[in-house]
C-alpha cells in the first residue's frame, strides 16, 4: 500500500495484510472498530464548512476508528475529518514566556529549598526540592535557560544525567524509594505553573496505580504468551510502518495515545539519559510541526526505559484539550500516528 493511503482510517486493512504471525500479534493486542457517523449541515453553515473541512459532504459522513488496546484498556477515538486536518508548521511563541520578572527559578538557589542530601548540579542546571510536594522524594529540576522552548543537544543531556544522579541520592537516602519517574510539563497547557524551564523528579516508596497496572499486565502477558509485552508492542509498531530506529534506540507513534501526537521512546540500554538524542530529535520535530507545548515523562519497567511525549495544543487556545471523555471514558485524538511519524 503507498505510504500516501497509509492512515488511521486504512489501518484494519493494513493489519490484514501483515504477514499471518504479525497479524495474529496485533490482534492479540488491539481491536479496531470502525463506524459511519451522520450529521445535517444546515444552508446557513454550508460555506463555512466547505471552507473548513473541503465539502459539505466529508462534515455529513464522518468515520470513526475506535481502537483499543484488549490488554491495557487504553482506548482512543479517531476522527476522519480531524486526522485528514493539516498540521500547523508554524511556531508561535508568545512574548511573555520571555519575561524573567519576579521568576523565583532565575535566582533557584536564593529562592528554592534544597533537598535533604543537598542540591544536585549540572553544567546547565540545578535541583531543589519542591516546596508543595506530591510524593515522598519530589523535587525539581531547573534550567539555566528562562525559556523552556529553547534547548540544545548538549544542554537536554545535562538535564538527564543530572536528574540520574539526584534518583541514585534519593536511593542511598532511603534504598525503598526505587520508583523513579521524571516528568517534564512544558508551560502552562501542560500543567506547569512556572514559566521557567524545569523538570519534576519523584523517588517513591510506592508504585503509582497507572505504571503498577502497567507492569501488571507485562507480567501476565509474559506468563500467558511466554513472550515480552513491550517488544510485541514494539514489533507492531514497526510491521505497521510505525516505527523508526535511531541508534537502537526506538521512537514509536503510539496507536493509543492519551492525547495527539504521542510519541514512546524505547531503550534498553542501562542509563535513561542514552535516549537524550532521540528525545532531542522528537522535540525539534515537534516544534517543526507546531507543537508548542507538550508533556514528557520517563519511568522503566521490565528493564525497558520508556519515554512518552505529546502535544497538548496551542498556547493561545483557552480552552481545555482534555474533558470528560478523556478522564473518564477513551481518548479523543486529532492526529494520525501514520502522519505523526512521516514527520518525526
């Protein structure tokens, strides 16, 4: 099939084309579940349909690709005339995320606490320990640059290497807090309520519900198919077309996303700071395509250190990108794994 026919809305027919044993794999993982949906444009909003959708008729007929992961439950809603929208390759950053005045972060060591052990330092940035903790050991780590949207190779490296070090103080502190999870919410779409650039570390004594569920169901899926679950995950990906090697270190466009444009780094290499050139890669492909804002995690299971990343929309846009459907029910998603990865 031409890559160009390669989408979301094409995927049960690209499914039963793989070869019988990845076919029979997918299967085992995802169900897909495609429907027609109708609606009447009244006259009065014809012309601005046309204009924003191509026709009349593609805003009347809409198909919905439900696709659901049967082990994990992660279901995700695509819509035709969403996924079919053009990316926006323009970046627009907004004045104010420059703005240093009254930053506590450009001066962190006069107005951040520290940790326990002391602050962990980087050539390009610090730790501290954040002053309204969520967990046991939670700390953040922050940038010499002001703005989060500049980054280099050089600087990003630094950034996990030292977060590795503070995860190793935090265990010789207390050998219990072994659940290591670093996250990145970049400006305020993302949940950050400091402009300035930082990460949040956590070492807990307890395995969060999402990440144990996870692990969980690796572990009976281990047991029932006498296979990995994250190298079938992985195997999938790449029959599909969804999945590019950089330095044996895979980048995937997740089929089930948590919001658009969700990308998993894999390693199984010993350091989580090793994928710090594919995550850099993935980040100066995003603002390519228009990502301004994004979140960032990185935890291990299984021996597998797992990156996820995803957009969380434009930086004016006031309203929410995430409602009840998401919290409560499956993902509604704009964007086409098939296109996401052409572009990353």
């Amino acid at each position: 099939m031409p890559e160009s026919e390669r989408t979301i809305l094409s995927l049960n027919k690209i499914a039963r084309n793989l070869p019988k044993e990845k076919r029979v794999l997918f299967e085992r993982i995802y169900e897909v579940e495609v429907s027609k949906s109708k609606t009447l444009v009244p006259k009065e909003m014809k012309a601005w349909v046309k204009s924003r959708f191509g026709s009349v008729k593609n805003a009347e007929t809409q198909t919905i690709v439900h696709l659901r992961n049967r082990l994990t439950g992660e279901g995700c809603l695509f819509n035709s005339l969403r996924a079919s929208r053009p990316f926006d390759t323009t970046c627009k950053t907004l004045p104010d995320i420059g703005g240093k005045e009254n930053c506590l972060f450009c001066e962190p060591e006069k107005n951040t606490p520290s940790d326990p052990f002391g602050r962990i330092k980087g050539k390009f940035c610090l730790t501290a320990g954040n002053i309204a903790k969520y967990d046991y050991f939670h700390s953040v780590l922050i940038f010499q640059e002001h703005n989060p949207l500049r980054l280099k190779k050089d600087w990003l490296e630094d950034y996990l290497k030292t977060a590795e070090r503070w995860f190793g103080n935090a265990e010789k502190k207390d050998p219990n807090a072994k659940n290591r999870l670093l996250m990145w919410n970049c400006l305020w779409r993302s949940g950050a309520s400091i402009l300035h650039g930082h990460m949040q570390l956590t070492a807990s004594k307890t395995e969060y519900g999402r990440l144990r569920h996870l692990r969980e169901i690796s572990q009976s899926y281990s047991e029932i198919f006498g296979s990995d679950y994250f190298s079938d995950i992985l195997s999938i990906h790449k029959s599909l077309g969804l999945a590019k090697n950089s330095g044996n270190i895979w980048i995937i466009a997740y089929l089930t996303p948590v919001k658009d444009s969700e990308i998993w780094i894999m390693s199984r290499r010993k350091n989580f700071s090793e994928m710090s050139p594919a995550i850099f890669r993935v980040l100066q492909k995003y603002k390519k395509i228009g990502v301004q804002t994004y979140n960032l995690v990185i935890f291990q299971i299984n021996g597998w250190w797992i990156c996820r990343l995803l957009d969380r929309g434009d930086l004016k846009n006031k309203s929410s990108d995430i409602g009840s459907m998401e919290l409560f029910a499956d993902s509604v998603i704009a964007s086409d794994p098939f296109r996401v990865i052409e572009e990353i």
